[in-house]
C-alpha cells in the first residue's frame, strides 16, 4: 500500500504518542485537540488494517505492530524535522515554534528583562514558556529545552550557561526581627521560625552558608514549607518567619525595606541558570536565536 499525506501526518501524530505515552501532552505538542488526534490514530489503524495502541483510561502502550513501526519511521522522520528546521537559516526572518520548560526564579530575572526584545526581533517565532519547579524530563514532556540553575541540569543534556553564579541569602520582615529578634549565627536558626523550601524532587532543602572557609547546612524548623519563591517572599514580607533563596530575586523587597537581609557576613554561591537541551536532535532555530538573546542582554550579568 503507498504512502500518502495523510499517512505522514498521522505518523507524526503516532510517534507524539510514543514519546509522551499521553493523548494529552502529545496533543499539546502536536497543537491539536486529544480527539482529533485519538481519531486520526484510529483513521490509521483502520486503514492500515492494524492495532498499533493498547490504549486504557490511565496508560497508553504500543502493541507489538506499534514497536515495529516506531522502529522503522523514527529515524527517516527526525531527519525530515531536521532539514525542515535547518530551512530557517535560509529564512529573512527566522520562524517556527519554540517550547521551553522554566524554573519560576528564571521568569523575573531571566525572561521578563529578554521577552519584549525577543518578539519584537522575531515576530515569527512563537515561544511556548512551561513555569515549574518540579524536576521533569522535558524531552519526554515535549519540550525543546529547560532553563534551571545549574546543579540541577541533568548531566546527559547538553547546557549553557545563562547568568555567573547567584548568591544564596537569609532574610526576614522588620516586623518579625522587631518580635524574634535577629540571629547572629547560622545556627542560631534553629531557634526561628523559618519558611522550609520543597525542592523539585519532593526534598526539603537544607539552607547552606558560607563565610571564608567556613560552610555549614542548616535543617531548619518552621511553621511553613513550600516549593516557590514568590509564595515564600509573601510570607517572609508578612513576619510568617525567615526566607531564604537567591538575592536577586530578594533584590526589590530588599532595596524597599519589606525584608532585611540577616547574616550579612554568611552567604552560599551556587550555580547560576543554565539551559539546557538534548544533543541528539537539531537546535531549533528560534531556540539558538533565544539563547543566544539572553546571552548578549546579559540579564544578570556572565
């Protein structure tokens, strides 16, 4: 049987499946609904005469047709991507569409700063921006590429970094110093009430400082935990207890006097923001355009 368009499109639906093992991300990816891509799944199967998905309510999986023919059009239908993509080049005004999987420290410090210079430069090239802070696999999940600080890039991805390194600190509200008081050691938080910080990977980070050749980890106590740092912020700026994370991100409550910075002489410096993106696949051009963006703005400096 030949080959026709519709068998190229609903390929490429096929192979979405595969990588998300969803109807709903893949969908997301593709830029279609679930049901048109669940029905063009089906047009297949039925004109091809073969189940290729075992699909429940909760897991989709290829039958043993589906692995063969996985197989057999993943290679040919990369390199298609490929050369469509490496068109770009050739392009007055480069095109196309970019997905990116963001930690949420990175959006104000990052993205806010590079955006409106961005899409008023490529104003074809359409930006897909994911925020989480939960560690993902932003391959699987459809995503070109990630932006993390960098001790956290998977070390199998290929990364670049976006910002020198960043200064960890402690800080509280005038409010909560006025009634607890300020410590004058590290230690001396045990003592506090401290707003815990979830990490990405479900663990509760334990604070670090640093002063010369000294360098300690903190388990602190508190009332509070949680997994972002606006929410922290709002917390910290209310007296709810201490807060600690990355300065710049402190800065505007700091420069306002809604925080106090606490234990000036102890600090952490950790790995500043990276992205990151596989090295088996082609850099999409409106990716290496966006990169290369923030590179020359230099938004936190490099």
């Amino acid at each position: 049987m030949p080959i026709s368009r519709t068998d190229l499109a609903d390929f490429s639906y096929f192979m979405a499946i595969v990588r998300h093992r969803n109807f709903r991300r893949a969908a997301l990816e593709m830029g279609v609904t679930p049901s048109a891509l669940s029905h063009a799944m089906t047009a297949l199967e039925e004109r091809r005469g073969v189940r290729l998905l075992n699909r429940t309510t909760r897991s989709v999986s290829l039958t043993a047709a589906g692995e063969d023919l996985c197989a057999m059009i993943e290679g040919p239908l990369d390199r298609i991507a490929e050369a469509s993509e490496s068109l770009n080049r050739f392009r007055d005004a480069p095109a196309g569409r970019v997905r990116i999987n963001v930690l949420e420290d990175a959006v104000p410090l990052l993205l806010d700063p590079v955006m409106p210079l961005f899409v008023d430069r490529y104003p074809e090239v359409a930006i897909d921006v994911g925020v989480t802070n939960r560690m993902i696999d932003v391959i699987a999940d459809g995503f070109d590429a990630g932006i993390r600080y960098g001790g956290t890039v998977p070390e199998d991805m290929v990364a670049r970094r976006l910002s020198p390194e960043i200064r960890w600190i402690a800080a509280a509200a005038p409010a909560y110093l006025e009634r607890f008081g300020s410590p004058s050691d590290p230690q001396d938080l045990r003592n506090h009430r401290c707003i815990g910080i979830r990490l990405g990977n479900d663990q509760i980070y334990k604070w670090e400082f640093e002063r010369g050749e000294e360098a300690v980890e903190i388990e602190t106590p508190g009332p509070l935990t949680v997994d972002e740092s606006q929410a922290a912020l709002a917390f910290g700026r209310a007296g709810v207890g201490v807060v600690y994370g990355a300065e710049p991100v402190f800065r505007p409550d700091l420069e306002s006097g809604a925080l106090v910075r606490i234990l000036p002489e102890w600090a952490s410096m950790g790995a500043g923001f990276h992205v990151y993106y596989s090295g088996r696949r082609q850099v999409p051009t409106g990716l290496r355009l966006f990169i290369d963006l923030i590179r020359e703005v230099r938004p936190l400096g490099l």
